[in-house]
C-alpha cells in the first residue's frame, strides 16, 4: 500500500463483498414469492453492469519474450557472461517501465544486474543512475563505473537518438571498453579487467 491509489483496492474489494450480500438477500426474499429468476436476472445484470464499467478501451497486451525470442545480446549475455555484474543504458531512475523492462529481461542470463526498480533503493542505485542519465559525458562514465566492478555494458540504442549515437562510441571507445558483441540496436562493451579492479565491490 505504499501507493496512496491502491487503497482503492480495499474499497472495491468491500463494494463486492457487500453487493453479493445484498443480492443474496435479494434472492432470499424473492424465493419464496416464487420469483427466482427475477433475482438471477439481476445478479446477471450487476454482473454485466460491472463489466462494462471495468471496460478501459484504448488498452492492449504486449507481447513479452521468453527463451528463444529474448534479445540476442541478452542470450548471448547468457552463454559468455560469466557471472559479471551488468548495467544496461541508457538509464534513469525516473523511468520505471525502462528499469522494468531490463529487469525482466535479466531472466535469460540472471547475471548480476544494477537496473531495476523498488519501493526503497541502495544508494549505489542513485549513484549509477545519477551517472547514466548524463551519458555519454566522459565524466559520467567514469563516476558509474567507479561505482561498481561492471564487466558488462548494455547499450540499447533504440533509446539513443540516431545524432548521439558516435558521441556514445567514441566515449566508450576512449574509455577503452570492447566491442564485445554487435546485435540488432543493442552492443554489448567490456569494461578492462584494470578498470573493475579500481572499483568497490558491492556490500
């Protein structure tokens, strides 16, 4: 509940608890009149009434990957990760869907991962995510990886406007991170062994 709209929730679980009472009742004092189904009718009717409230048009289903048709740098993060923390950017910590849905996708490799999202986070969280919102500064590059010893850097360059995209490379290729896997709008860099060793251990 630390959402103040979901004690709605509450609300509307009650509101059905006590519209099943009042049509139990309803049912009750019609049986014996011999109108049953006049009380089935209407607890039909509540039920469609309810439905066509609940209806939000607009609303669609996402397909969601899973095994085979997860990202390929994702996949191939799983067969040569080799246990090495990973950041995918860009990133913020004001973008929860984005957060989610590297989160999700970390299922096809489950390395250690430093994107996410939660009710309370680490302060390593703030500070990498500080660090990735201002890429592809060299400066900001340097504070997110003195955060953590990352090995692996995802690039999704959907989200990387198309003029950005050589300041992005030439940044990281001034840092000295390899190209080590080219896939459809993701690269995946990483970082020098010398550079993981410079940073903290997470704790």
């Amino acid at each position: 509940m630390r959402v103040p709209q979901r004690f709605g929730v509450l609300v509307t679980v009650a509101a059905t608890a006590l519209a099943g009472l009042g049509l139990a009742a309803l049912r009750e004092r019609l049986a014996p009149r011999r109108l049953g189904r006049i009380a089935t009718a209407v607890a039909a009717g509540a039920v469609v009434l309810a439905l066509v409230e609940a209806r939000t048009p607009g609303l669609s289903t996402l397909p969601v990957p899973v095994g085979p048709s997860m990202p390929a740098a994702h996949r191939w993060l799983a067969a040569h990760g080799d246990g090495g923390p990973l950041v995918e950017v860009p990133a913020s910590d004001t973008a929860p869907f984005i957060q989610s849905i590297s989160q999700y996708q970390s299922t096809a490799h489950w390395l250690p991962i430093a994107n996410g999202y939660a009710a309370y986070v680490p302060a390593t969280f703030t500070a990498i995510m500080q660090a990735a919102r201002e890429l592809p500064d060299p400066a900001a590059l340097d504070r997110l990886l003195a955060v953590a010893p990352f090995r692996w850097v995802l690039v999704r360059w959907r989200l990387v406007g198309a003029e950005d995209r050589p300041t992005w490379r030439a940044t990281f290729d001034a840092a000295g991170l390899r190209v080590a896997g080219e896939f459809d709008e993701m690269t995946v860099f990483e970082v020098p062994s010398a550079r993981r060793e410079r940073a903290p251990a997470p704790g």
